[in-house]
C-alpha cells in the first residue's frame, strides 16, 4: 500500500522528535550558524542519515544542551548542494524533547534524484552541529551502478571501529565509478554487555587502550544491570547509554557523516538468541520495548513512509510505546508466534521491515529476522550452559530438522524419539509448531515483494546467513559430515530455508543475492535448495561479512568449547614458538572447506600443505571462501550485468590506527554473472590480493 503525503504527515509527525520538511525547488541565500566548538549546547554523538530514496532521505542528530534544567532545544535543519552552504534548500525550525533523549529524525523530501547533499544543524545559540554529507537513490528507471559497504557486529571494548577508517580512506582515492554510495549495517550495531574479559585464545587478557591511555570500556550502566558475572542493558537508559557510548567512536561518527546509512538489526540491540520478546524460556517484554525506542532513536530509517516503487506491501512502522507485563510462551500460532497480548505488543511496538529501491537496478529486502522468530531447532532443554547456549558438540542435521518442524514433522507424524549425541531421548518438539524464522506474514511479504519486484538485482539482508556451516564430526561414531552447532542462524530454521529456496525455483525468480553477518568471519558460498536431498541445487550466492571489532569467529568458539578438548584445535591451534603462545593458525577454515582431517593435520603440522593433503573434497560444496580470523567488511557493486564482490580483511583492531588507518590484510574478490530460469548462478574463482587465507579457499 502506498499512503498519501498527507497521510504520511499525520503518522510521521505524530511520533515523538520526528519531522517532515520539504526542501525549496530553488537555492536561497542563507546565513551560517557560529563556531562548532562554542557555545552552551553539543552534538556529541554527529549525524547521520540513512534510507536513500529518490526524492527523500532521513536526517537525524542528537543534541544537549549544557543546562541539562532545559527540557526541549529549538534547532535549526539546513540543506545544501555544497559543502559551504553558501545557498540553501532548506532552513527550517524543529526541536528537541528531553523525552527522546534530544534526539530529532527529519524526514525531507522534494529533493533531486541520485545527487549529493549537505546537510547540518544549528543550536538556538548558534552553535554548528558537524556537516554531514548523504546522497538520494537515482530515479525508479535509471539503470545507475550501485557500490554497497556491508558492516556488522561492532563491540566497543573489543576493539576500535577503524574498519570503517580504513573504507573512507580507499574511498577517496577510488574512481568515481566505485566511490561508496551506502553503507548497509546488518546489525549488532551495540551489544547489550557493556564490560568484556577480551581474552586471546591461549586464555590470556587483551587490554584494549585508547591513545590518551585510558581503558576503551563502556561506563557502568545506569541501571547497575541484573545480578550476574556479565551486566546486561535492561532498561531505556541503558540502551541509550550503549548507543551514546559507541557512536563517539570517531570512525563510525564519520562514516555516519560521510553517507547514508541502511539499517537492520540483530540480536545484540537487545539480548544474545532473543526471539520474539523472549531469550530462550524467559519472558523480557519490557526489555525489548526499551530497546526498540533506544534504536528507533539512535538509529534514522525511514519507516512510515514506504519507499516510491518498492515492491509489495508496506509493513514498516515507527516507533509506538505501549504498556507491557511480562508474559509466557502461549497462544502458539502454527509458525510458532506467541500471540499472548504483551508479546505481541511489544514485537509490534515498531516495525522495521521493508524494502528500498536504487533506481531499475536494485531493490534491497531488508526482513526482521528477530521479532517473528519461533524457537529454533535446537530445542532449549538440548542447549549447554558454556559461554553461549549451544549443543555440546555439532549435531545431525536430520535431527534439527525434525525438531525445527515440530508437529509438522514426517507428513504430521512426528517421531516420539530422537538422536541426540549418541542416545536416543524424548523428542521435546514433537507437539510444537514449525520454528519459522520469518513469522507468517513476513514471510508473504517477502514472496509477494521478491515476485513483483522488477529490477535486475534483488537484494536479501539477512542479519544471520542462510549457507549451512557444516562441521565434519565423522570421526566419532555415528556422528556426520555436516554437523551444525550455530543453529541461532537458518541453520536452527532449514524447513523455512528450503520452503523459501523452492519459493525461487518455481516461480523462475532469478538474480536474488543474500548479504549477511552475524558470524564473525567472511564467507562466500552457494545457498542450496535443500542442504540434504541426494542432488542439491545451488539457487542464490550468499556472501558474509566479519565483524567490525567483535571477536573473530575462531577465537570466539575455541574459547566457548574448552569442555571438548577434541574440537577445540580444530577451531583454532596455539603453538609454541620460543616457548611463548603466539603463533595462532584459524583450523576452523580447513575443518569448514576440508574436513575435520584437513583441520587436525594443520594443527598438527602448521602446513597447509599437510592440511590439502588430508582433505575430503565433499566436504560443504557450497562454500567457496572461509575466512574465520578476519575482521573488517565486504562491498558489494552492481552492474547490469553482473555483481562484484570485494572481502576486505584488516588486522584485529585493538589499537587505534589514528588517522592512517589500519593496514589491509588481503582483499578477496568473486564475481557473479546474472543468470536465467534453468540455470544456475555460478561464482567466479577467487582474486586475491595480499596475503590468502590460511586453508580459507576452495577453487572450482
């Protein structure tokens, strides 16, 4: 449904801290604010902008004023062609309320298609916000090239945000047929825990230190947190302490500054493996409504209004406070949402599915993968207590699947049994509805859109991937190939995975490519049909990008599965050397591309030589690129004809690179061809530039 500009109005305007200005078809003469840096008010958390359209863009800053007595802040908004604002096309009067935190989202339209802007914003004093800089989508019939950074997972104490350093720097020097249009973060913008013990894999502590010396640590939270050895976010104040706290990082307030950014999110903007306003059995309907009014403040996106020529039907919506109890996991629907009134009012207090159009080139589906979840596969009483709820080691991918389709499970007849790490138990699922990542009506949405969108580039954000991580466990008796162990992401939901991947086939949709995050590590590899039938068929690309800071696959999971000193190697092997424990080899690419064998002979051996030697060739055909100790980012260019692909790794970035930014590791490159019904999309053999992956690469 398209509403009208009028109807836009009444809703946009209605919510807190939010406006609608329309920019003046013709530059005036306008006349500048005061110092930056003087006055009695601050912005000290930038600016940003964010869901590039045609005609529109939201802005967005916060400001305080010193006299913190001062409950609202009258502002001024200004736009311009050029950077010094010697004309404007908008200079407009807003505020901002102490009740939103003295954050402000302008929605303005009126403006020209695919072209730069200037924007900034003025305290009552006279005091300049900084200039940022954001761009509009080219009009819905051009055919323009699009250049996409992809972001996730930035923890704070883990380390700097000098990825996004490192991107403006190669940006700049880059030609203008490459230069970054967007930036697309598919979430874990914050985590909820402020401190962390950051150790290395050989268990001793990293202490991450600013340049002035001080400790890069998130201040206690207002709240004090819940008892426990890790403080979590449980009220408004705390998340909004989080996003305050990060978004000082100085290079992601000028990434923020310097483009528009596009936005979903994870779990960590409430709670690790939430779902639905629950973490595993617990009720935290309170929880999530804060966390959804902290994002919607700190976070600009464009809602309400459904973009001109999106596909589908519109089911974005802002933010609405409602008053929530806590409540159980009851009235289950048939894709498992709870249809107890608090959680539902609390999943529909905001609404952040939908979908943006660059020009008759892209759209991009940008899906909640958290507020409709059911349970996944793994059901909770299966989960261990370590460092995060997981099995205790891979399990069978046929098991997961039968709990994941719970009732629905072999045609309506469920088994009464299960396997489980070599014993047969009580199924826990066999009464349960299908574990739907999507909920019922995301899910329509998401065929409906992908059916009728006509561009030649359909684009599916996923905050967690779709491509299996099969972890070889043979060498245990009566143990797989394809294990699966982080089954938070569509590996815990393969039922709906499929459905959606047969969804593509018949009906001949083509030329649909999933970006993702979420698993701390680059991956590019094939999405198949159904990971377990006999002869699988590649249907769309997928491509993952590592964390901006938080702590890189391998050495996360080496940590959380110490209980099992058989695996632990096979994730990541420490060597002596000298007699000091710092020789560090991520096995978990070879376990991932090559077998537990191919992992266990580079542990043993330190050669990747020895590793190819010892590697089973079926082992997870549909991964192309294995990366689990990188850290940085992926983009994505779209051509008519093709899709590019380019993994940026830098080094662990627990030391402020300043101005230079970090060094690049390697860079690693596929391409894509667009490809016909009947056919099948096929990537192209990796370019490396820079020191390759260690076992990281499989070649055709």
């Amino acid at each position: 449904m398209q509403q009208s500009r009028r109807e836009f109005l009444s809703w946009f305007s209605a919510v807190g801290g939010c406006f609608v200005l329309t920019a003046w078809p013709h530059a005036r003469a306008v006349l500048a604010g005061g110092d930056p840096s003087q006055g009695n008010y601050l912005f000290p958390q930038g600016v940003a902008s964010a869901d590039p359209q045609a005609d529109a863009i939201v802005v967005w800053t916060r400001v305080i004023p010193l006299d913190r007595g001062e409950r609202d802040v009258s502002l001024k908004v200004q736009f311009s062609r050029d950077r010094e604002f010697r004309e404007s096309l908008l200079d407009s009067e807003l505020s901002a309320s102490a009740e939103y935190d003295y954050t402000v989202r302008v929605f303005v339209d009126g403006l020209e298609p695919d072209r730069w802007y200037y924007y900034r914003f003025i305290a009552p004093d006279g005091t300049l916000s900084r200039i940022g800089r954001t761009r509009t989508a080219p009009a819905p019939d051009a055919m323009r090239p699009l250049n996409v950074a992809v972001f996730s997972c930035q923890h704070y104490s883990d380390g700097f945000f000098s990825a996004y350093r490192r991107l403006m720097i190669d940006n700049d020097s880059a030609p203008q047929d490459r230069k970054i249009d967007v930036i697309l973060h598919l979430g874990d913008f914050i985590y909820e825990f402020p401190e962390v013990d950051l150790y290395k894999a050989d268990g001793t502590l990293v202490d991450v230190r600013n340049p002035d010396g001080s400790q890069r640590i998130v201040d206690p939270l207002p709240s004090g947190g819940p008892d426990g050895n890790v403080r979590k976010a449980e009220t408004v104040d705390d998340f909004r302490h989080l996003y305050r706290t990060y978004l000082l990082d100085r290079d992601l307030q000028e990434a923020r500054a310097s483009f528009p950014f596009i936005h979903t999110w994870d779990d960590h903007e409430l709670i690790n493996d939430c779902w639905q306003g629950f973490v595993l059995e617990e009720s935290i309907h309170q929880r999530r409504m804060d966390a959804n009014q902290a994002w919607f403040e700190y976070i600009p996106a464009a809602l309400t209004r459904a973009a001109p020529g999106s596909a589908g039907y519109h089911l974005a919506r802002d933010f609405e406070p409602a008053e929530v109890e806590e409540g159980a996991i009851t009235d289950l629907d048939d894709h498992f949402l709870v249809r107890e009134p608090n959680n539902l009012a609390a999943i529909h207090s905001i609404g952040i599915t939908r979908s943006l159009r660059w020009g008759n080139l892209v759209e991009i589906f940008l899906p909640d993968e958290r507020s409709f979840r059911g349970q996944r596969g793994v059901d909770a009483s299966l989960l261990t207590g370590s460092l995060a709820p997981y099995p205790l080691w891979p399990m069978h991918p046929e098991t997961i699947s039968t709990l994941n389709a719970g009732r629905f499970a072999n045609d309506g007849k469920p088994p009464e049994t299960i396997q489980y790490q070599g014993k047969t138990i009580d199924n826990p699922r066999k009464d349960a509805p299908l574990g739907s990542m999507l909920g019922t009506r995301q899910k329509e949405w998401l065929k409906t859109s992908l059916k009728n969108s006509d561009v030649a580039w359909k684009v599916l954000c996923n905050s967690t991937p779709m491509l299996r991580f099969g972890l070889d466990v043979s060498f245990r008796e009566g143990e797989p190939e394809a294990g699966l162990l982080w089954t938070d992401s569509w590996d815990g939901y393969p039922v709906e995975r499929t459905e959606l991947m047969e969804f593509l086939l018949e009906e001949k949709l083509t030329n649909v490519v999933s970006l993702t995050g979420d698993r701390h590590a680059h991956f590019a590899g094939m999405i198949y049909d159904d990971f377990d039938a006999e002869k699988p068929r590649p249907v769309i690309p997928e491509f993952a990008c590592a964390s901006t800071s938080a702590g890189c696959r391998a050495k996360v999971h080496a940590l959380e599965i110490q209980h099992d000193p058989a695996l632990k190697p096979l994730f990541l092997s420490i060597k002596d050397r000298n007699g000091e424990k710092d020789v560090m080899l991520p096995t978990l690419n070879a376990w991932l591309l090559f077998g537990a064998e191919a992992a266990r002979a580079l542990h043993e051996t330190g050669e990747a030589e020895a590793a190819m030697a010892a590697a089973k060739p079926q082992i997870n055909p549909h991964l192309s690129y294995a990366d689990t100790d990188a850290y940085g980012y992926l983009i994505a260019r779209y051509l008519p004809d093709q899709m590019e692909v380019e993994f940026v790794t830098i080094p662990e970035p627990l030391s402020d690179p300043g101005t230079a930014g970090p060094r690049v590791e390697r860079r690693v490159s596929y391409s894509i061809g667009r490809w016909e019904a009947g056919s099948e999309p096929k990537l192209s053999d990796p370019a490396v530039i820079g020191k390759p992956p260690l076992c990281g690469l499989k070649r055709a």
